[in-house]
C-alpha cells in the first residue's frame, strides 16, 4: 500500500509543479535569468544523472566498464563522430572491459 501512496504523492507532485508552470505570469517567464535557468536545467540534469548511473553504485565511486565506455564514447564525440558511431562505440568498448573481466 505505502508504493501506491508514494505514486499518487509523486502524481500530484508532477501535476502541481506543471501548474505552477503554466501559472506563472508572463513576465516572470520573459526575465533573462529565468530564460538561461530554464535553457540550462535540463542539461544539468541529464550530466548528473549520467554521472551517477556512469560512477555511482549505491554511495561509492566505481570506476568499471562504465566509465570505459564514457571515455569511449568522449573520444568519438571528440573525432566528431555520427552520433550512431559515438553510441556503437561506447558500447563495444564497456562489453569489450567486461569480457575482459573488467
């Protein structure tokens, strides 16, 4: 029962925030600082949650094939590569340290 009380909470919590997005008066949206907050909120999400998908495991730091992988992939982005290629080659180098033990 508590799971089902911790996803209505999260449901309402979802909705009330949306909201108070649409809710907010125009001006507030035009001012320059909520416009960079608002271009610049989901990218910092997303690097922190790679971040700690890639180096967390529970509360330690791990480096693992993970981070292989990462490095793997900032290399190809580095090279320029399609994006296709970036992600084939994240992926074959973090199977290729795992199979290796790693």
């Amino acid at each position: 029962m508590n799971v089902w009380i911790a996803i209505g909470a999260t449901a309402v919590g979802c909705y009330l925030v949306k909201f108070l997005g649409l809710s907010a008066p125009a001006g507030v949206l035009e001012r320059p600082l909520v416009k960079r907050l608002a271009a610049l909120l989901p990218v910092a999400l997303l690097a922190a949650l790679t971040a700690q998908q890639t180096f967390g495991d529970g509360g330690h730091l791990v480096l693992d094939a993970r981070a292989a992988g990462v490095a793997a992939a900032v290399v190809a982005l580095l090279l320029r590569a399609p994006f296709l290629l970036i992600v084939a080659a994240a992926v074959a180098v973090t199977a290729g340290v795992r199979a290796l033990g790693g």
